[in-house]
C-alpha cells in the first residue's frame, strides 16, 4: 500500500474535484476511488420507490392479485419501522412509546346480575375472570341466592342447613356447599361410589397425615369409628386462622366488650361470609364388627403407616393403621413405626373418607 493509503487517494479524488467545474460521466465510470455509499435503510426505502413505482405503472388497482396489495402492505410497514430505527440522539436510539390497550371496566352490578346465572360446579370459573367477578363470590348475596335457587321444601336438610339456620353471614360460604351435596344433583352424583369396593380410593391420601381426635360409636351390635385428620397436603392456614378466631370470641366473650368500640373485630369476623371451620380436615370413618380398644396417646400422632387385607373371616377386610410421633418421613427403607402404635381392625365391613362437605361428616350432625 503507498504511504498516503487510503487517505491520500481520498484527497488527491478531492482535489482534483475541487479543480474541475464541469463533471462528466466518465469521471465517475472510471474512477480509481468508490464514492460514499448509501446506508441500506435509505437504499432499501430508494429501491422499494423504485419497485412501487413500476408496479404503479405497469397495472392498475383493479388488475392486481390480492398477494401483490399484501406485498405493498408489508413494505410500508417496513417503512415505518426503518423511519422509527434511523431516528438517532447521539449515539442512543429513540424509544418509541408502546401503546398499552387497557380492557374495559363493568360495574359490579352487572357482574351480580351474570352470577344469577352460574351453575355451583362453575363457581371457580366465574371467579377467575377478574377481580370484579372474585369480589361477587366472595359475598353474601352471592352464595344465598345459589341456597335460594336450589332450595325446594321436600328436600330433607339437617337442622343446621335449614332456611331459618343458614340465614346469616357467619360461614354461610360453608353450609351452602355442603346443602348443595344434598340438592343439587350433580353434586349428589359425585358421592355415589365408582367402583363397588367396601374400601374408599382416598384412604391411601391420609399417610403421614396428623390425628386430631377419635371416637367410636354403637349402632347396634357393631360400632364405628371415627378418627379425624388434618391433611399434609392441604395448606393449614385457614385451621390457624379459625383458631385465633376463636380465641378472639373468646376474649371478646370474656371482657363482654360487646357494645364498646373495640368490638369492631368480632363483627367483621361474625360477618365474614368465606370462614370454614372444618377446611383442611378429613374423617376416616370404619364400620367394625368387633369392639377394639383405640388408645387415645393416638391423637397427635401422625399416620405413618396404611396396611389393608383380608381378614380371618375371609369376608371382610383388615386394616392396619401405623402411628408415630414422629412428623417427617423417613428416607431409609427402615419400618418407621418401630417406636409408635399399631391399631389393627380386623373384620372391617366399610372404609371411608369424609370430607368436610360430605353429608356424613360428624361435625354436621345434629344432637
């Protein structure tokens, strides 16, 4: 390369420009140095111009195919969008503010007005739509009407799930669900068993699940019994809740602060439609022909064990229930009951699961 390089063939073209008045094509066929070029945004809009100008001659609107009026789209926006990149504040691009599209907002009173028409089992579906549809379900007016629509007088309820009972805020989000399982049809389809089999599917749901509290009843020359579980699996914030509820009655009760101003808390929580005592627990109920002695160091334990088989009838079933006081699981394949109680129910006629909803559930049971 000479020693002025690139440099030097520049101003040398340069000068000889500058001298020369009159330039000829010749000067730009034959010269040694390339001119500047063009930027390829300027050079694609220079040659889109160039396109849409011929095509614009050579037909009209009515002879083009519907492909060549998509083409011709396609490249104006490709236009606005090279004018948008070329824009330059130093070395910085501008940023073009995105358009935000907000939805539109209904008032509350027609979301009352849709949920006159949701069926139970579309309840979850309603609520999720937003946060005006969740305000609806969380109501009182919403769940007594579902109780209205649904109620007929020949229907037998329990006496806690009467019209003159359930007429308060208190939990009525509860009672409503569980006066559905005996109303509504669909829901009383669902507690029909699937398969004919004496022993409920959901048994195996209670392993490593904490026992509350047990009893045992006579009917008869049987007896059934009762163990009532919190689930591992379900989230126990609404139990603890329930049970600082409680206490907040309790002390209310006690200081008989009823008409002063700091009762304000118990009448919100008297008020609050969504309370569920009974959420996060379970009944495991067994129909016995034999009496077995259940001690009560049970309660508190954690099943860790579920054992079913025959029994020695070879008519009923034998149910084994592992209990330790231990509240984690152990990860060797060591028996981890060693230390606990073992309950064995032999002849067992029936097994299941109640949940809180069920219309077998003890804590809805009248006295």
């Amino acid at each position: 390369m000479p020693k002025g390089g690139k440099k030097g063939l520049w101003n040398k073209s340069f000068k000889t420009q500058t001298v020369e008045t009159d330039v000829t094509l010749n000067d730009f066929a034959n010269n040694e140095v390339l001119t500047e070029r063009l930027r390829k945004p300027a050079l694609h809009s220079f040659v889109r111009e160039v396109k849409q100008f011929h095509t614009s001659e050579d037909k009209s609107w009515y002879e083009k195919d519907l492909e060549e009026f998509d083409s011709e789209e396609q490249c104006l926006k490709n236009e606005e969008g090279d004018t948008i990149s070329t824009e330059h504040v130093g070395t910085q691009r501008e940023k073009v503010p995105k358009e935000v599209k907000h939805g539109c907002y209904y008032p509350l009173d027609i979301w009352f007005t849709l949920s006159e028409y949701i069926r139970p089992e579309d309840v979850a579906t309603f609520a999720a739509l937003c946060s005006s549809a969740y305000f609806v379900v969380r109501t009182y007016t919403f769940w007594i009407n579902i109780y209205k629509r649904y109620y007929k007088p020949e229907i037998s309820l329990p006496e806690a799930l009467q019209p003159t009972n359930i007429d308060r805020p208190y939990c009525l989000r509860a009672s409503v669900i569980r006066s559905l399982y005996y109303m509504y049809p669909p829901f009383t389809k669902r507690l029909l068993p699937i398969h004919n089999t004496s022993v409920d599917e959901k048994l195996y749901r209670l392993n490593w699940a904490r026992c509350v509290s047990l009893w045992r009843v006579k009917q008869g020359s049987k007896w059934v019994f009762y163990f009532k579980f919190v689930l591992k699996d379900r989230c126990l914030k609404n139990s603890s809740n329930t049970s600082s509820n409680s206490q907040i009655i309790n002390r209310k009760v006690k200081n008989s602060c009823w008409m002063s101003g700091a009762s304000s808390e118990l009448s919100e929580l008297i008020e609050n439609v969504n309370i569920n005592c009974e959420e996060g627990y379970c009944v495991l109920c067994m129909n016995c022909q034999h009496f077995i002695c259940t001690p009560p160091s049970v309660m508190g334990c954690h099943l860790a064990e579920i054992r079913v088989s025959l029994s020695r009838d070879m008519r009923n079933h034998r149910i084994q229930l592992g209990f330790t006081s231990r509240s984690y699981q152990c990860s060797s394949k060591v028996k981890s009951i060693i230390s606990g109680i073992i309950l064995d129910f032999d002849s067992v006629e029936t097994v299941q699961v109640l949940n809180w909803w069920h219309p077998r559930y003890p804590a809805w049971k009248t006295s």
